[in-house]
C-alpha cells in the first residue's frame, strides 16, 4: 500500500500540473472574450470538465490514505447518481445496478471524495461476492431513531444509504469480524483486508454508523447511516470577482512549461513585474540580479527541491516572500523546518486562487 501510495501521488502530480494548465487557459481566455457567446458556453464546459478531473485526482490520493477529511453539505441522491457511472465500470457486464431513491432531496455532511471510497469499496466486495452475476442495488431513504434500535447513534434524523446484492452472503462468524483491519475473506492475493476497516472509520468519523446483514446463498446489505443537516442556503447570483492586482516584482520558478506560462501571463495581466525560471540555479542568478517581492516556487525542481530552495531564499534574501506551490499534498512533500510555516498553494489552481494567494503573500510583508 505505501508504494501504491506513492504512485498515487506521482499521478496526481503530473494530472494536477495538466490541470492547472487547463484550467488557467480557460480563464484567460474568458477574460479575453469577456465571457460573451458560445465559446465562453463552451469555456465554461471546458472548466467544469477539468474540475471533475481534480476530483478524481482527489479520490486517487484519498484511496491511498493521503486526504484530509473536508466534510461538506451535499445533497445525497446527486452523490449517488453521480456514483453510478463508476460503479458500473467497476461491476462488469453480468451484474445490474438498480438505484431506489428517496423523492425528497435531503443533505448529509460528509466528504464527497471519502464518500466514493466506501461506496467503492462496498460495490468491489458485492462483484466479488456475485462471480456469476446479479444485482445491485443502492437505495436511500430517511429514518429517525430514538437511541433504541440503534443504540450506537444519538437520537435523530438520519439518512440510510443501503448496498444490496443478492451474491453469496456470509456466515455469522465472517459477519462479527468485518470491519476489523487487515480481515478478508479473498486470500492474500486479493486485498490488504483494510477496506471495510476504512469505510467504518470513514464512517464513525462523520457521526454516523454501519450495519450488515447477511444469509448464505441469498446476499447482503450494507446500511450505512449519516445524520441528515439541514440544505444550504441557495447561493445568491453575483458577479465574478475583480482578481487582486499589484505592480510588485514576482518571480515564477516551475519547471512545467505550461503551469509555468499560465503562472506568468496571469500575474502579468494583473500589472505585475514577472520573471520566470525553469531551475533553482537559474532562479538564484535573477534574485542575484533583480530586486524580488515573491518567489512562486513549485517543490519538486529540476535540481533541487523547492523546500532547500525556500530555505536558501531565507538565508540569503530574508526580506523576499516565498509561496510554495505543488500537485502533491504537503504531507506528501519533503516540506519541513523551516519551511513547513510557508504559504502553500495546491494545484490545480486557477487564475483566481493564484491572484488572491499572490495578494495575500504579498500583503504578509506589511503586516508582520
């Protein structure tokens, strides 16, 4: 699994500088066609298009264990719908997939990324649960307990989500063992046995529950229970922001020539002085030569890691601000003392996100 990890990472890496790229050029170019006509219709496609794809990049590094929690409030049968898909890609051709969904558009607090792992993970064990083919189904609807039929929950309101399949079920003895780590029923070969572990800690940590039941030869249900909040409140129209600007010194040091030119002609737009390197060593001689307000420096470099980088910057130009930007999460990087208080910026990140993070580490130098 570590190494599975650090594939993972690697992945998200690269899709993540794609990403960037993607979505900084559609952004320029709105801004270029002031958002009139089709092609801003199709920009705006394009955008979304390339926000689903950091979303999978998410759940690639969520699957590896290497994602925060981030709950948010989300309608619960548009998560299942847009489950669907995935699952059936995963279950093959012999098995169906039925959805019965409650009328009512009811929230769960929940992280949507964290959410696809155990729904994954429950789908995978129903396939296997099913060699010859069946049926699927995923259900939803609300419940209220009073403490006393789930004596695990509070008393409330709650959404049950339900994986039914009609595979070979389990005995009692496999049933009181589930959800301990590292059990499994498919040998060594075929899992780490930590997948229902995961999606019961998944679980218990978003306030809700798990139960099963199972009959050998009929099939098995998954209940999962999650405390049913309240919906958001509608957002208001408005206006895209003006992105913050400045006349400041900033030099740009990423490797990748798209990132690197997206980076570059957004500061530039917003009246910014921008010089641009491809190396560390290329970065050093122009802040030997320039006088430097930031330094955007991606972490993984040519020939140094942005972190050494940073800490060189420190000793040598103290008075220059550092933002650290990166496709890895920064508990996957070599960030460390002293670097680890820098301003981070995770890719994707779109003309908006740089603008207000470059704004902001820049206001930094006025405040402290």
């Amino acid at each position: 699994m570590e190494a599975f990890g650090q594939l993972a990472g690697g992945v998200a890496h690269d899709f993540n500088n794609f990403l960037t790229a993607i979505l900084g050029y559609s952004d320029l170019l709105v801004a270029e066609i002031q958002g009139r006509g089709t092609g801003a219709k199709y920009l705006s496609e394009i955008r979304s298009a390339a926000g689903r794809a950091a979303s999978l990049t998410r759940q690639l590094l969520t699957f590896s264990r290497r994602q925060p929690l981030e709950p948010r409030t989300l309608e619960v049968n548009t998560l299942i719908h847009n489950l669907e898909r995935s699952i059936l890609r995963l279950l093959g051709e012999n098995i169906s997939v039925l959805c019965e969904l409650m009328p009512e558009k009811k929230h769960i607090k929940v992280d949507p990324d964290q959410f696809t792992q155990i729904m994954i993970n429950l789908a995978v064990n129903a396939r296997d649960a099913m060699p010859a083919g069946g049926t699927l189904l995923l259900k939803t609807e609300t419940i209220s307990t009073n403490g006393k039929s789930l004596p695990e929950l509070p008393s409330g309101k709650y959404i049950r989500i339900s994986v039914i399949d009609n595979g070979m079920g389990m005995s009692e003895e496999v049933k009181e063992h589930l959800f301990e780590p590292f059990f499994s029923t498919k040998g060594d070969r075929h899992g780490s046995g930590l997948g229902l572990a995961t999606c019961y800690g998944i679980v218990r940590q978003s306030g809700g529950h798990i139960t099963v039941e199972s009959e050998l030869a009929k099939g098995t249900a998954v209940h999962i229970y999650l405390p049913e909040v309240a919906a958001p409140p509608a957002a208001a129209y408005r206006k895209r922001p003006k992105l913050p600007s400045g006349n400041e010194t900033i030099l740009v040091v990423e490797d990748d020539i798209s990132v690197r030119h997206v980076a570059v002609r957004t500061l530039r737009m917003l009246g910014y002085n921008v010089l641009e390197a491809f190396r560390a060593d290329e970065a050093k001689r122009l802040i030997e030569c320039n006088v430097i307000n930031l330094v955007v420096s991606d972490i993984v470099l040519p020939d140094m890691s942005g972190c050494d980088f940073a800490d060189w910057m420190r000793l040598n130009c103290p008075s220059t601000q550092i933002l650290l930007t990166s496709g890895y999460l920064p508990e996957m990087t070599t960030i460390g003392t002293p670097s680890s208080d820098l301003p981070f910026l995770s890719k994707p990140f779109d003309p908006q996100q740089l603008a207000e993070t470059v704004r902001a580490s820049l206001d930094a130098v006025v405040l402290t």
